[in-house]
C-alpha cells in the first residue's frame, strides 16, 4: 500500500519534470485566463461608460451655468447704487443747510 503511494507521489514527480502536466492542464489554465481577461475587460467597460456619463453631466453642467445670467448679481448691483445715492444726497441737503443758516 505505501509503495502505491510512493508511486503516486514519484508519478507527479515525473509528470512535474517532464512538463506533462502542462500539457494536460493547459486547456484549463487558458480557459481561465481567458475569463480572467473577460471579467477585467466588463470591469474597465462600465468603468469608462461611467466615466463618459460623469464627464458629459459636468460639460453640460458647465455650460448651463455660463449660459444663464445670473439675476441675484444684477439686483444687489441696483440696490447698491440706490442706497448710495439716497446716502449722498442727505449729506449733501445738511450741508447746504448748514451754509445757509
């Protein structure tokens, strides 16, 4: 019994030296290569594809905001001149009055 398993260990010895075993299997080790090579190939596909999406929301985004005015910036500017106006205009009507008393 144990020269049968010497056998077996001693005919892997023989197989590993002579390559055969390489021969035997190499069907299988391409085959899962070969599916190896498929997996990182979906992977890298969905990654670019949502590469792609993301960068044409962000072109898209870009140009909405340079197409479309900005109407907050235009109101502060008025309200900003009418104020200063009114300011100006006050100090000027004391100071008249000052003189001419």
């Amino acid at each position: 019994m144990f020269d049968a398993i010497k056998k077996i260990k001693n005919f892997n010895d023989i197989l590993e030296a002579t390559h055969l075993d390489d021969i035997i299997y190499k069907k299988q080790r391409e085959q899962e290569a070969l599916e190896e090579k498929k997996r990182k190939q979906v992977i890298i596909t969905i990654l670019a594809i949502i590469g792609a999406i993301a960068a044409v929301a962000g072109i898209a985004y870009l140009v909405y905001r340079y197409l479309t005015p900005d109407y907050l910036e235009d109101f502060d500017d008025d309200f900003d001149d009418d104020f200063d106006d009114d300011f100006f205009d006050d100090e000027e009507a004391t100071a008249v009055e000052k003189k001419e008393d």
